[in-house]
C-alpha cells in the first residue's frame, strides 16, 4: 500500500512516514509488503490503550489505599512508558510507540482535555460565582497576586544576579513564573471530586475562590499579552484584533448563548428529557468554539471552558449533557491525555548544574508556599479558624491537569528546556500526592455535625418531642415512613417533629442546592398534616 513519501523534520532527527498511512490490519495473510502484525496504525493505538490502562489501575490499585488520587497513577504511567524508563528501549519505541503513530494517541487525549473543561465549566453555577462575598474575593485574588509579585522581585533582583543565565533564559522565566502562580478552576473542582468535599463549606469556599483567582490572572495575563504583542511581536491592529475576537466571543456566550438556553429549559416539559437536537446543537457550537481556540492560539484554549460556564448547571440541560460526556471523558480520553503528555518528559535530563534548573526548583518551592500564605491571608482576618484556613490553601495551591498541558506547551515551543519541563511535571505528582493526604488528615467536613449528647428515644426528657429525619429518594420511600408515623402515636403530650429532605442526586453541577419547602396552614391532623408535607415536597 506505498503511496506518496512525505518527510516530517524535527530539531532532533528527521522521521520518514508513508502516506496514506495503513490503518487496518489484513489479518493472518498479510501483505507481500509488511505482512501481518502490529504496522498498522489502529491496531498499535488499540495496544498502546492496554497498556496505559492496565498500568495505570495497577498503580491505582494499590495507591488508592493511601488516600492518592487516579491523577497521580495516570502521571506515573506516562513516566513508566516515556523515556524515563522503558520508552529509552529501541524495541519498545519502535513497536509500540513508534514516532509516527504518536501524534494518534496524543490528538485522542487533547480532545479528551477540551471536552473535559467543556465539562467542567457546565457543572460549574455561575451564580455562586456572582454571589462571593468579600473574602472569597480577596482570597481568590492574593492566591495570584502575592506569589506572583513577590517571586517577580526575588528573581530579577536576587536569583537572576546570582545565577548566571543567558539573555534566553531570562526572557523565558517570566512565562514559567506565571504559570506557577496561577490557579485553575477545573484542577480545584477535579480535585474536590476525589476528596468528597464539593458539598462541604470549604469546597465552596475553594471553588469559588479559585474561580476568581483563574479570572483575575486571566485578565492580567490578557494585559501583559496585549503589550508585549503591541510591543515587540505583532502590528497593533492584528493584536487588538484577536483580542477583540476572544473577549467578543465571551460575553456573546454569557449575554447571547445563555439567555438562549434558558429558553431552551423552558420549551423542556418538567421531568423531561431535553430534546435531541437542542443537545446536538450545543456540542457543534462546542466543537466549532474549538476550532475558533485553535485558531486564536492555545492561549484562548479557555474559550471551551467559558461555553461551559454559559451552559445552566443541574437539571434539565446540564445533566444531559453530564450524563452523555462524563463517563466517556474521565475514564477513556482523560487518562490517555494525561500518560500521552507526562509521557514527553524525560528525568533523565534533569540537571542541576543547568541554572535555569535550580532556579525552576527553588521558585516552585517559593511560589508553593507563598500561595499558601496568601491565601490564608482574608479567611484568617475574617476569624476563620487556622487549620480551616490552612486546609483551604492548600487546596488552592494543588496543581493538576491543567497545569499538565501549560507546562508541555512551554516544552514544546521551546520556552522550557527538557529539564526544566521534568522537574515541573514531578511538582504536579508531588503537589497532586502530598495534598489529597494532608486535607483527608486535617479536615472532616461532618466533624462539626457532631453532638455528644445521647439523642435518642431511651434518654429523652419526659413530654420532649421526638425529632425526625425522614430522607426520601423517590415516591415509593412515602407510604413506609407514613406507617411508621401513624404506629408511633403522636399525641399532645408526646409530640413528633418531622424533618423531610428530598435527596435528588447531583448530576450536572458541581455545587449543591438546599431548597425549603415551607408547610401550609396546620388545618389537618398530625399524620394527614405530614403526609401532606411529604406529598408537596415530591411535586
């Protein structure tokens, strides 16, 4: 099947493929050519997916014991298969990850990693957003702007006079600094998920905290951007052109897209699916707002993310879309996007001599600890207590997949160098290890619910009254707990008091939802009073 021979050149060596590439194999009678076996495109990626997936849950499977999240497994599987460790081998390169079939493997992940913040941004509710109080916006904003600030005036007044580097360098460090200040939203939802905290009050506090702080260092890297381009780079009216683009297309989702699908919600019957061709639309516009990304650059990859924020979150519409992306996303092409990207760094370039190393190393370190002190600025001074506060920060602090494809981006374009890269993608494993660890250690969100008092039919005070909760998960949970009422006999003299929650599970959004059903008029006998109670809350 030889057709036309093309040359990809790379700065290391140059690559010869065939095109068009063989994608199907012939089976056991081959071909004169290549004959059967693994030169085929589609059996080779079917292979490579075995592999990550069987690596990555035997990592998982034992460090899910210590509390370690699938990110870390999903890293260390790239780690395993790149030239760190076994993709070093000739053998293992040529048959299993051969140069001309990663580019398959890598584009099934980066699809992966847009739906994913696509995803994110639909469970995502703008309003608890709009509704921050003072301190969530002032911790969201010192989370960026003390470290970004402070590790500024350390390395151009202390580490780059000591440290010899080149004018290439030091042009470079900048960019690297930024990125280590900042703070994804996606990555702190991500990682809420894995602790079981989304409902709890510090994960509201850390989700809304992180989405101001995504916004604000967004906005100043707009700024810094527009002026270097301005500057140095592009003619003024192309820079404020693809800016205008970007910021255009941002507010048409907010102030165009959203009231659109809030139509969308009210053409939807209640208790009804969306309508398929509502959905449909949603995920072509998706798609082409992707396509806009990369035309713009991967620096507006957020566009994705932001057509998800405009995206109303819970039901009808954002669980639909939850439930036909999420499971698809976060156990298929998720994982192949994080082991095909730590699978570009290479450890066994790390070197310490480099001065560009030893500076990377010293201001993660610097950054890390001054996005904890910055972020526990405001909820200290709003008298929230210290291990709350602690546990807060580091939340903000932890670094993730998003921080994965910046840090890869920079080793592609040639702003870090192969150990520079390295050694920022071992701070993602240890900040993604060492946090879920210590938050589990010092934070229990039901620790405050708890009463030392026994609260219980033998050791109530005579003539108390009997508190209550009856948890209903669907209709056929009324008539048990009805029964159980109506045989307890409430009187005068010994009255019940009844708590109803109607548990919804939480598809399409992030953040919970407590609604109060207030009772009508007590005009009905206890038992009719409470199975009206019951009755109103299921409609």
């Amino acid at each position: 099947m030889a057709g036309m021979t093309g040359n990809i050149t790379s700065l290391q060596s140059q690559v010869c493929i065939e095109l068009p590439p063989n994608v199907h194999s012939q089976g056991i009678i081959g071909l004169e050519k290549d004959g059967p076996g693994m030169n085929f495109s589609f059996p080779i990626l079917e292979m490579q997916m075995i592999l990550i997936f069987s690596i990555t849950q035997a990592f998982h499977l034992i460090l899910k014991n210590f509390e370690i999240p699938k990110l870390t497994s999903e890293i260390l599987t790239g780690i395993v298969l790149g030239p760190s460790f076994i993709g070093a081998y000739n053998v293992f390169e040529k048959n299993i990850f051969p140069r001309d079939n990663q580019a398959i493997i890598v584009v099934l992940g980066e699809i992966g990693y847009e739906l994913f913040l696509f995803l994110v941004g639909v469970r995502m509710d703008l309003e608890l957003i709009r509704r921050t109080g003072r301190k969530v916006m002032i911790t969201g904003i010192l989370c960026v702007l003390v470290p970004f600030v402070t590790s500024m005036v350390v390395q151009n007044h202390l580490m780059i006079p000591v440290f010899k580097l080149t004018k290439d360098q030091i042009s470079k460090l900048p960019y690297l600094t930024t990125s280590y200040c900042m703070t994804s939203s996606p990555v702190i939802v991500l990682l809420l998920e894995d602790l079981n905290l989304l409902n709890s009050e510090i994960g509201r506090l850390a989700v809304s905290a992180s989405s101001i702080s995504e916004l604000f260092g967004t906005v100043c890297i707009w700024f810094s951007s527009v002026l270097y381009r301005m500057g140095k780079v592009k003619p003024v009216a192309e820079t404020l052109l693809v800016f205008g683009a970007v910021i255009g297309s941002m507010l048409a989702f907010l102030f165009i897209f959203r009231p659109i699908l809030f139509w969308v919600i009210r053409q939807t019957p209640h208790n009804k699916p969306v309508k398929k061709s509502y959905v449909n639309a949603i995920i072509v516009l998706m798609l082409f707002v992707i396509i806009l990304s990369h035309y713009y650059g991967h620096s507006f990859h957020f566009l994705v993310f932001v057509l998800g924020l405009s995206v109303p979150a819970g039901q009808p519409l954002g669980s639909t879309l939850e439930e036909l992306l999420h499971v698809f996303i976060s156990q298929v092409l998720l994982p192949i996007y994080v082991t095909a990207y730590a699978m570009k760094a290479n450890f066994r370039l790390v070197d310490f001599n480099d001065p560009a190393t030893v500076i990377t190393a010293i201001l993660i370190v610097f950054i890390f600890l001054l996005k904890i002190i910055g972020s526990m600025v405001a909820p200290l001074y709003c008298k929230m207590p210290l291990n709350d506060a602690f546990v807060l920060a580091l939340i903000l602090s932890s670094r993730g997949i998003v921080q994965l494809s910046v840090y890869t981006r920079f080793k592609d374009d040639q702003t870090a160098s192969e150990s520079v890269h390295a050694l920022s993608l071992a701070s993602i494993v240890v900040t993604a290890t060492l946090v879920p660890i210590v938050v589990n250690r010092l934070y229990d969100p039901a620790k405050k619910y708890r009463v030392y008092e026994r609260r219980d039919i033998m050791h109530l005070k005579p003539n108390a009254e009997l508190k209550i909760l009856a948890c209903i998960h669907r209709s056929g949970n009324i008539p048990p707990v009805i029964n159980l009422l109506d045989a307890a006999c409430p009187s005068k003299e010994n009255p019940i008091d009844i708590y109803v929650l109607h548990l919804i599970e939480l598809i399409g959004r992030s953040s919970p939802v407590f609604i109060s059903h207030q009772m009508q008029k007590r005009a009905f006998p206890m038992v009719t009073r409470t199975m009206s109670f019951f009755t109103s809350i299921i409609s």
